[in-house]
C-alpha cells in the first residue's frame, strides 16, 4: 500500500478503474464495507484520511474528533487497500481566499441535520469536489447511514456534471442494532449498549407506520414517547420522514420511504435512519 500525504503525488496517480472511498478515519466494520465493495469492484482503491475542519460547526467535536491512524493504516493494509490518501490541512486549505464557495437550496438545508448543522454541507460539497478533483476515482462509494450527505453527493456530481459514479453502501450495524459510528468511542460499553434503543424505537416506529397504513399523524411525538421511555436521558433533535430523494409525503407508500433521527446521549450526537 502507498501512503500519500501531498496533494500532487496523488494527482499524479493515472488509473482508470479507480474506486475511492472518502473517510474521517478511526474505521470501523461500516468503513470495511465500503472498502471492501470498491477492492471488489474497481482494479485499484484509494482510501482517504482527513477530518474535515470545513463541515464541522463551531461547538462541534472537530478538535476531539476520534482518531487512530496507525490502527487505520493497518486496517487498510489488511484490506489489501492501494492508496492511503493523507492530505493534511495546511496544504488542503491554504490561506482560504473563499473566493468562491458552493450555496445549498434552502429547502435541502431545513431538512434532517441540515437543519441543526448549518453549513455542514456546504462543507462536505467543498471537501469531496476537492478530495473527487485530486484522486480522480471512477466510482466513489459513500454509506447510507448518511443519507443525506448520499443525496447531497449525488446532487453534486449530478449538477456539475463530476465524472464520478456514486455508489451507496447499506448501513452497518452493530449486533445490538447500534448504528455504527466513530463517535460511538465516545459512549462507554454500557451507554453503548443503551444506544441501540434508537434503532429498536425507529423499527418500532416503522412497524407502526406500516400498520396504520398511510397515517403520519403524530408519528414524531409517538417516537420521542419510545425513546423517553427506554432511554430518558436521551434528547430526539429531529425524527423525519420522506420519499427517498428527501420530498416531503403526506403518506406510506412501502418501499419508497426514508425514517431518519438524530438523538442526543451523553453530549454525543448520534444519527440513524430506517429505510423501509
Ligand atoms: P466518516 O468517516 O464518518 O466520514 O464516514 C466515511 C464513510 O463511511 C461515509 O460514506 C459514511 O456514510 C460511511 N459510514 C460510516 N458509518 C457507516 C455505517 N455504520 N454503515 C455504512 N457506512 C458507514
């Protein structure tokens, strides 16, 4: 496996069937997934290592943000991965003139954590036009437990026309249904183990949305009386239902919807979604 840390050296890489699967490191068996798939699918794979500065807000955990990049390097290795792309920060984002900046469509950014995240996407279209520019992948692989950073990529490559194919990868999860996540490192075994009644309370919560066939009234206080009851300490910041491109429903239609929430426990702010 080559490491690379400058952008030029990275630039320098002519493959045409390169597969890149973009990381902020401190993998885990959801990370492998989507390795895996791209070792699979594409002659060589490029992974990347870079906590992005530019999608964290102020009072987020950029500066605390999980990281172990030997046990990474490792991993990637074992994963028979190419290419370990570690830009650092100071060459990514020289003295930002932002001269130029992507806007997102106020309608993507009152939806799921878009809401809550001002400028968090914002920030992940500018990393991932940047990381797409210098690695020059064929196929790019990203998971669904971000659904709408999925939606926002695509959008992207969609709109400036980016000659990269997306590939969305299922959601992995723990065996206990926990969601999983580097800042899961931030919970302890038993607040772990407590977690996973976010995905019991969303399965919950599909299962009766499916039975009541059609009928969204009050499903968003249904969820937070789940939640309350299993888990008091936990805080449901948002619990949301759409279509799969993120429009607005007025009813189930199986097969089509996305159920998507973030929680707070423990001042960790844990996302999932259902897609049902
Ligand atoms: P991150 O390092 O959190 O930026 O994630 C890098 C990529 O891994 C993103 O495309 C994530 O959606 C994906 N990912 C993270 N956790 C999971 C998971 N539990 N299942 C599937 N994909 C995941």
């Amino acid at each position: 496996m080559q490491i690379i840390h400058s952008v030029s050296e990275m630039q320098a890489i002519k493959i045409n069937s390169l597969g890149f699967v973009p990381t902020m490191g401190y993998l885990h068996a959801g990370h492998v997934s989507l390795i895996r798939r791209s070792v699979k699918e594409n002659i060589k794979t490029a992974v990347s290592i870079f906590v992005n500065p530019t999608q964290f807000g102020k009072n987020e955990d950029f500066d605390n943000y999980p990281k172990n990049l030997t046990q990474d390097l490792n991993l990637l290795k074992n994963e028979k991965v190419d290419y370990a792309f570690i830009p650092n920060q100071k060459e990514l984002y020289p003295e930002i003139k932002n001269l130029f900046s992507l806007k997102i469509s106020n309608n993507f950014n009152k939806k799921l954590c878009a809401k809550y995240r001002p400028g968090h996407f914002e920030g992940v279209a500018q990393i991932i036009m940047k990381l797409f520019n210098i690695v020059r992948p064929e196929n790019a692989y990203f998971g669904l437990k971000d659904y709408q950073q999925f939606i926002a990529v695509k959008a992207l490559v969609e709109e400036y026309n980016l000659p990269v194919k997306i590939i969305g990868c299922d959601l992995i999860r723990e065996t206990s249904g926990l969601a999983m996540s580097s800042r899961n490192a931030y919970l302890n075994p038993s607040q772990r183990k407590e977690a996973s009644s976010i995905y019991q309370a969303l399965t919950k919560l599909q299962n009766d949305l499916l039975a009541r066939a059609a009928n969204l009234n009050n499903y968003q206080e249904h969820f937070v009386a789940l939640i309350a009851a299993s888990s008091p300490e936990m805080e449901v910041q948002y619990i949301e239902i759409y279509d799969r491109e993120l429009n607005k429903i007025n009813k189930i239609i199986p097969g089509k919807m996305l159920l998507g929430c973030a929680i707070w426990f423990h001042n960790v702010r844990l996302i999932d979604n259902l897609l049902f």
